[in-house]
C-alpha cells in the first residue's frame, strides 16, 4: 500500500524556500532566485489574481516556492504592504 505524502506545513516550505535578509528591504527573498517576498505578493495581488500556479510559471518557479512566499508574508504582512505601497507610490 503507497504512503500518502503530507503536504509541506509553512513552516517546512518557509525553510525550504525563504531567505530572510534582515538589512536588505523587506527582509525576504527566494532562494531559488532571489526574488524579494514583496514582488511575488505584490504580482499575485495585482497581475495573476491570487492564481500561484500562474505566478510560479511567470518567475519559473516551484509552485511551493510561491506558497512558501505567501506562508511568510502571513507571518510578517506589514513590511511586504508597506514596501508594495512605496512600489506603487514611485
């Protein structure tokens, strides 16, 4: 009989995935590219439409990169919003 895999817990895809740079803005990036936290929230938020699979395609990323993303981002929401709307005030 197959054991069913159990999905990764945000904690597990944040270590897998995240980077954290307490000097640089924002303070988070993605290991696979170094893409900041902030793009890819502020892509699902304003391009894709909260669609991950569609963001991960676009960055060529994991798609459990993405969720690692959105998984930090819900633990520290004020900083990413803040650097967004600095974004859109530019």
């Amino acid at each position: 009989m197959a054991r069913e895999v159990q999905p990764l817990t945000d904690a597990e895809l944040i270590a897998r995935h995240v980077r954290f740079e307490p000097r640089r803005p924002s303070g988070a990036r993605l290991v696979e590219t170094g893409v900041g936290v902030w793009i890819i929230v502020e892509y699902l938020r304003d391009v894709v439409a909260g669609d991950i699979e569609q963001a991960a395609a676009d960055y060529d990323l994991p798609v459990e990169a993405v969720r690692a993303a959105l998984a930090f981002y819900r633990l520290h929401p004020a900083p990413f919003d803040a650097r967004i709307l600095l974004n859109a005030a530019v």
